[in-house]
C-alpha cells in the first residue's frame, strides 16, 4: 500500500495492491494520520493576486502596479503588470490576460512545429488540469495548462514539442523522444526537471 499527498490539490491518495480489502487499507490510511497533517501542513498556502504581488510571465516575475483610475486592461512593462479598473475584479482580469497570452503564444509555437513534424493541427486550446502539462489527441486537436505561460520559455517549447511529437508517435518510444529532440534542437530533460520541481508552485498561483 502506498499513501500520498498531492501538492497541487493537496488531494489524500491511497494506492492498494488488489488483494487488500478496503477496509483494511482504511485502517492502515487511518494509522498514518499524523503524517498526513504534517505533509499537508507543510504544503505552502496558494498565492491570492492583488496590488504589489509578483506573478510569473514566462519564468520572469513581474509585480502587480494596479491603480483604481487606469483602464481595465493589463499591460506588461518593465518587471510589472500595469493594471487598473475596479480592485474587485483584479484577480480575474490578471487571469484571463495570462490566459490569453497562453493561448496566443502555444498555439502559434504548435502549429510551427507541427509544420516542421508534417501534421495537421485541428484546434489548440487551454485549460487548467492539475495532472499533465498537456494533452493531444489523434484528431490532431492538442491542449496545454495555461500556466505553462508562467514557466520559462524554454519550458512552454519543450512542451509543445512533446505533444506535436505526440501526432506522430502515440507512445514514449525512443523515436518519440527522437522528434521532441529534433523538434527542438535541444534537449528536452532540463525542461522536464523544472516542471518536476517547480510545477507545483504554478499551480498555487491565482488561489488564495
């Protein structure tokens, strides 16, 4: 059996062989309380957005200068988002704005490697899983998390790269790996290393 704590979620998951039944694999759960309260404890708050606070855009933070009197919209501009409008919908405009910006930059970087890979593109969308970075399928429709456009560039490319690859080769073979390399120019492991480690904190972001 195996118990873990989720970082993203701070979901409680449990892994049980088949031969355990439920109720002893509760009891087990149960006895392993303490280190679940200390686990989820020790899981870093969520980062609310609002005036003075530092959001990520493409690895580069950037701090909140909000203003009642500006526009509405959110500009970016040396180190800051310049936002203005009522305070109470801030957080929602700052949010679609990255969403946005998402969207624009990955749906351009795919289409550009899926012209290099020799695939069609069906669509390009965003949304905000908790458990993969990005999804395609064999329609050739491909979605990303939209806080990939919080990681460095380099992050966003190399993931792109593996769902593009992934029209080509619906599996992790070393010629799937092959492509995403190729695709790239580069390699793809630092890119994975960064998600792996600081993935988590993207998700915290926007959620109070």
């Amino acid at each position: 059996m195996r118990l873990r704590v989720d970082p993203r979620t701070r979901a409680v998951l449990l892994t049980v062989p088949r031969q355990v039944s439920a109720r002893r694999a509760l009891a087990w759960a149960a006895g392993h309380r303490d280190w679940v309260e200390a686990t989820l404890a020790a899981i870093p708050s969520g980062t609310p957005i609002g005036p003075g606070a530092e959001v990520p855009v493409q690895g580069r933070l950037h701090r909140i200068d909000w203003a009642a009197g500006r526009p509405r919209r959110v500009d970016l501009s040396d180190g800051r988002l310049i936002a203005g409008g009522p305070i109470e919908g801030l957080e929602p405009r700052i949010l679609r704005w990255l969403k946005g910006r998402a969207l624009t930059f990955l749906e351009r970087e795919t289409r550009v490697l899926a012209e290099k890979a020799g695939v069609a593109i069906a669509r390009v969308g965003v949304g905000d899983p908790v458990s993969r970075w990005g999804s395609c399928s064999s329609s050739g429709t491909i979605r990303y998390s939209w806080r990939l456009i919080m990681a460095p560039d380099f992050v966003r490319q190399a993931t792109v790269a593996h769902e593009v690859a992934h029209l080509v080769h619906m599996n992790h073979s070393p010629a799937f790996h092959a492509l995403v390399e190729s695709l790239l120019g580069w390699d793809p492991k630092p890119a994975r290393v960064w998600l792996r480690r600081e993935g988590a904190g993207l998700h915290r972001i926007g959620k109070a």
